[in-house]
C-alpha cells in the first residue's frame, strides 16, 4: 500500500466518523462539554474495553459490534482534543459553526502525526492483528489516566494530546482493516 491508499482510506473512514459526530451534535448540541478530562477517559476506556471484550467473547447480545465502538472512541478523541484546548470560560454551548472547524482541525493534526510516523514505521500497523491495535489503546488510556492521576504532571512522556492522538489512529486503521467505507 502506498502512503496515497493511507489517505484515501484515512479520508474515507473519518468522513464516516465526522458525519456521527456532526448529526449528534444537531441532535444534543456539545453536552460532552460537561464532562472532565477523567469522564472522557473513561468513556474511551469503556468502548475499548467492550471491543475486548467482543473479540475474546465473539458475540455481542447488544446487538452492535466493534465497528462503532472504533467510530466512537475516534470521536470521543476528537472531543478530548477540543476540551484540552478549551477553557471554564468558554461556554459548554457551542455553535455548530463553532465545533465543526474544530473537529477537523484535531483530524487534520492527527493525520498529520500519523504520516509522520507511517514514515518511520514503515506502516507496519497494516501487519497488526486489529485484536493488538485494541490493545494499544487499551494501553494508552491507561496512560492518560496515569498522566491525570499525577495532574498532567510527566518526567519523560508525551503528554494526554498525543495519547488521544495515538488511539485515534490506531481506531482509523483498525476500522481501514474492518473495511469501513
């Protein structure tokens, strides 16, 4: 695969995930700003933990499978991102004009990461089983929950930006390799 297919793919998974996000923010307005940086860890942890669960289990008696819990934990990322950035001050309703550029500015960021290091990596994810890029997010979260357990506070890590960046990704090629278009 060539770094071109990587965009294509990357473009065609985030479309499906941005149109989510944009609908159920016309559907709630921006709700999510209520919650803390630990809450968003948690729910990321939750659909992460599911997907585990699913894969060792193989059967859902919820009905929906790990595609959307990918699609989620993209969005959830992209929400941690936003909120990172934002402050008490800034209202917890945003305009839909207001929240859209923002998603794709995060999207763009991450993407950018992610090309940086399919450069360096080879794009090696593309030999990963999707049952370890669950678990490198699984790991991840457990990153940023070490990093807000000690207030940010980090001696030689990246910070929660890039761990959200990370898992972000590593959903993308997991929802890439599930076929998602």
């Amino acid at each position: 695969m060539t770094q071109t297919n990587t965009a294509t793919e990357f473009d065609d998974v985030i479309a499906v995930c941005r149109s989510l996000f944009l609908k159920k923010t016309k559907d709630y307005g921006t709700a999510w700003r209520i919650l803390r940086p630990s809450s968003i860890t948690d729910q990321i942890f939750i659909k992460a933990q599911r997907i585990r669960t699913l894969e060792e289990k193989k059967v859902s008696l919820v009905g929906e499978g790990i595609t959307s819990e990918y699609i989620g934990i993209v969005n959830y990322c992209v929400i941690a991102m936003i909120q990172l950035e934002l402050t008490e001050k800034d209202p917890n309703e945003l305009s839909f004009d207001f929240v859209k550029p923002l998603f794709d500015a995060k999207i763009q960021e991450t993407k950018d990461l992610m090309f940086a290091k399919n450069h360096d990596y080879g794009e090696a994810w593309r030999d990963m089983r999707i049952s370890s890029l669950t678990d490198l997010i699984l790991m991840k979260i457990f990153r940023v929950k070490q990093i807000e357990d000690n207030e940010g506070q980090t001696l030689a890590s990246e910070g929660v930006n890039a761990n959200y960046q990370d898992m972000l990704n590593y959903s993308v090629f997991a929802l890439i390799k599930l076929g998602i278009k």
